[in-house]
C-alpha cells in the first residue's frame, strides 16, 4: 500500500501517518480497550498517540528525504 501511495505522490509523511494512525484507531479495538480499561484511558490514550504519530511521520520524512531514499518502482505480477 506505501508503494501505491508513494507513486501516486504522496510524501513520506502522509503514508506514514496513515499506515501508523490506521492501526493505532481500529474502531473495534478501541471499544474493546474502553470496555476494559474505562473510556478515559482510551481518550487519553488516542490524543496522546496521534499527535506524536505526526511528529514521528514528519521526521521520518525529513530522515527520507535527507537521504534521497525512493522507494522501488512497482512490479507488475
């Protein structure tokens, strides 16, 4: 899915922060982690992640880009 992404010209950062922010909020995940450890635990828990997913996606891009690293050209199956 990178790959797809990246050749339809996403940046760096916006894959990352969608492949990170995608599993870090699963809907049933995030119900069940609220029923189990209480919903204040799973708000706290969300608005402290995405806000250093970001963070972590731009640098990370910032590193990529710095290092003029390409991903590889998608291959036909």
């Amino acid at each position: 899915m990178a790959n797809a992404l990246y050749h339809k010209g996403a940046h760096y950062s916006m894959i990352m922060t969608y492949l990170i922010a995608a599993s870090l909020v699963m809907i049933p995940m995030s119900i069940m982690e609220a029923t189990i450890l209480g919903v204040q635990f799973t708000v706290i828990r969300l608005l402290v992640s995405l806000p250093r997913v970001i963070v972590f996606s731009v640098v990370i891009e910032k590193v990529l880009t710095r290092q003029r690293y390409q991903l590889p050209d998608q291959q036909s199956n």
